[in-house]
C-alpha cells in the first residue's frame, strides 16, 4: 500500500544528530531501506521534518520502518495511506452504478 510518512525530528535530538554526523546516516539508511517514491525535507511548525512516499507492503514492516526514528531521534512519525492519481481513477471507477 502506497503510504506517506511524516517524521517530525525533536530539535535537541535532531542538534545532536547532525553535530555527531549521524544525521545523514540515519536518512541514508532508511531512504535505502525503503526506496520511496519521492522524499522531501523541510521545516514544520517550526521543526525538521520529513515526508516519504513508499509501499507499505506489510504492516510488519512498521517497527523496523519507524523504530529508527523513535531510538535516535525522538521523532514523531504518523503513517498515512495515499494515493496517486492512477489509484484514485481505479477506486473512482469501482463506485460507478453504486
């Protein structure tokens, strides 16, 4: 399941991180991991924050997805499932004659 991921970085974990060098570590390793779709970065409600897009494709993979972010940088990570057009075009097209 295509599913988006908001990882907002608590800012003292978020300093340390980046003074450590870990930071690009930690980023490097989970967009490797997941290869998501698109990734973009930048501040929210005045903190670092993260939006993937990637398949979810079992909900197994939720600790080994979201536990890095929790452990090291004492982030808040919300999951959310999406889509893109093709997939709202073919949900769309199941309700005709509903």
């Amino acid at each position: 399941m295509r599913t988006m991921m908001k990882v907002t970085v608590d800012t003292d974990k978020g300093n340390e991180a980046i003074r450590s060098g870990r930071l690009p570590e930690i980023m490097k390793g989970v967009l490797e991991k997941l290869k998501p779709e698109a990734a973009y970065f930048g501040p929210e409600g005045g903190q670092r924050t993260c939006w993937m897009v990637f398949d979810l494709q079992d909900s197994s993979q939720l600790p080994p997805t979201a536990e890095p972010f929790f452990e090291e940088l004492r982030a808040k990570v919300e999951l959310t499932p999406v889509m893109n057009i093709e997939d709202l075009q073919k949900g769309l097209s199941q309700l005709s004659g509903s």
